[in-house]
C-alpha cells in the first residue's frame, strides 16, 4: 500500500467513524419493514416465509467497480458502515436500483453521483441474491472501464461518501485488513479476477 | 453435468417449487424486525440508520462447503428460496449461529443438521457482511474436508432439505445456469478455487 493512500484512508476512516448512537424512537418514515407469507410448494407443504423490504421494495442494487485507465487504479468509496465492527467501509460505489431503471442505468447513475465519475464501457460481472432466505433482492455487479472525473458528488441527504482511487493489490490488502469486508464488494473483487488485463 | 445428477436437481426443484403464496396477515410472532437508529459520527454528522433483525439477533450466519474425498465431490442441498425466480435454491449448507456458539461449532452442528454428515477438518475460508448497509450479520464460510454421512438429518419445523453430491464442475455448471444464485454460496465457491487439490 502506498503511503499517501494509507494515510488518507486512515483519515477518512477517522472522521467518518462513530462516536455515539442511539436508538430513535421517533423516526416517522421507516426505510425497512417486512411482509409474511405463506407459501404453498409443488408437494403439498405450507411454510411461512417473511420478506425484507427497503423503502417498500425488493431493494435490487447495483455495485459498479471503476476502472481508471490511466493510472490503472480502481475507485472505491469510503463511506460509515455504522453496523460494522469498523463502523466505517471501504467498498465500490452501489446503490439501489429505482423504479423504471436498467441495471446499467441505476450503474451509471450511481457511479455519477457518489464519485463524479462517468464510465465510457460497462461489462456485466455477475448477478447474485443478497440474502436469499429473506429478501428477493438480486444485485449486479459490474466493471466500468476507462471511468473519468467529469462532474461534482451529488448525494442524497444523509449520504456522507469519500472516494479514493487503489490498484487491485491494494483493494486486496484493504480486504485482508478487514476494511473491505462487505460481500457485494468481495464478491466483484473476485470476479475482477477474470479480467487479468488489469491486475497489473 | 452428470445425467442422473441433472434429473435428480430437476425432481427437487419440481417438488419444492411455489404453487401458490398469500400474505399472511395472522402470523403472531415474527422473525423479522428493525430498530431505528441515530449515529453521531466523529465529524459531528449525525446521521440516521435502521438495522434489520432476525429472530431478535443480528443474524450471523455461517456457510459450510463439505467436501467428501472419496468420490471428489462437494455436498449441497436443495431448498425452497421463495424469494427467488425460480423458487428453490441450490447452495452449500448454511444457518445461523445460536447464542453462546462459535461459528465453527455452528458450522458443525449445521452441517449435521441439514445433511446428517460430520466433517473431520474445517478450515475457514472467509469472513464477510451479508449487507452492511442496513444489517450487522457478519457471516464465516468454511470448508470440510473429509464430510461422511453419520447420521440422519434433524430439520427444525418448517425447514424443507434436499441434499446431493456434485464436483466442482458441475457446481459452476449450476452456478452459470443460476440455480446458484446466492451470494453466501457464490463467494463461498470463489474462494474454494484456492484449494485446487479438490478441484479436479
């Protein structure tokens, strides 16, 4: 890992880090709820089954790995991961896909307004379900090559995201420390690897 | 893939596949609930976050890839994945870590459990968040070298478990034609390719 991005990260990690936390118990708007069912299968069983729902839907993201042609770098982003024993991660930009858009679509748009990036070649690495027993959210994951700074963040309220730019062997050190530790971003990580032309 | 091998994974998802599903509104105690948080982080933002919760816990969960040396092959088992398209799922044994146990003790008495096979060695392949966004499950996957079967298989009500053995191959095989689809199951496999004594 190169000096400068170490201390960077160190000083994202720092300020984004939690210092205190409370349950809130007069939120108005819940972002999560979910549904119970009972399901009848092919051989005569009944089970019930609950399903999580975010903001009212199945909550299909994408991740979107960029890749920076020239430097040969890839861009992640930090952001508080306040559920994680850091409370902060490190992980490729992803969002929720929004009603009427492509995943492709909701990849780009993420990309744009996390990082400012645009990417010109987008190629589909996988598609997975997140949680399967619970959630009938299913993410794709991509590799946008040739990714450029063109514009300026544009974050939702309550988004608070840093970005920095680390080659494959640093994104895996970051994993090996436990600072990438999220399995959206694992899993791309890994699929990365079948696109050898970048590694070095 | 093997014949017999394809035909008995196309009865399985013939029998578990949904008929029918309603909601259901009379279910009294559920398995899912959220909390509603406020996080003050150290840059003085304070930002909201719900956590999802199962079974009033956080949910972590282990994977346990079992591989079974005599015959090469890796044992997986086939369940009702309601959530997704095609209904059943097929993945590597998988559940929830009880209070008080480690996560290999949990993959031991899981693997136990869902499939009646005992594992001499585990080794741990790796650690990751489900979905760190809006849960802290923090799963472990392992591997298990030299699974037998012992005894038979002690289901908990309303959990239905096929199970069979594959190689490798063809497990990449199911994985291409999505039956394997899971991110626990995929990110498992991905890193089962570091073992490559047991991959051919």
């Amino acid at each position: 890992m190169r000096n400068e991005k170490a201390k960077l990260i160190e000083e994202y990690i720092n300020e984004l880090k939690t210092i205190k936390y409370e349950i809130n118990n007069n939120s108005k708007k819940r972002f999560l709820s979910s549904v119970s069912y009972l399901y009848t299968l092919n051989n005569g069983s009944i089970i019930p089954r609950e399903k999580v729902l975010k903001n009212n839907s199945d909550g299909s993201a994408i991740i979107i790995a960029p890749y920076i042609k020239e430097t040969k770098e890839f861009l992640v982003v930090i952001e508080p991961r306040v559920f994680t024993s850091l409370g902060v991660g490190v992980s490729f930009p992803a969002g929720y896909i929004e009603e009427g858009e492509t995943p492709i679509e909701a990849a780009k748009r993420e990309l744009k307004e996390e990082t400012g990036y645009e990417a010109k070649k987008i190629i589909h690495l996988d598609s997975f379900y997140q949680d399967e027993g619970i959630s009938a959210a299913y993410n794709h994951s991509f590799l946008a090559l040739d990714s450029e700074k063109k514009s300026e963040q544009k974050l939702d309220e309550n988004e608070i995201i840093r970005y920095i730019t680390l080659t494959y062997e640093e994104l895996l050190e970051l994993e090996k420390q436990g600072i990438i530790s999220g399995a959206n971003t694992k899993l791309t990580l890994a699929r990365i690897k079948d696109y050898k032309e970048y590694l070095k």
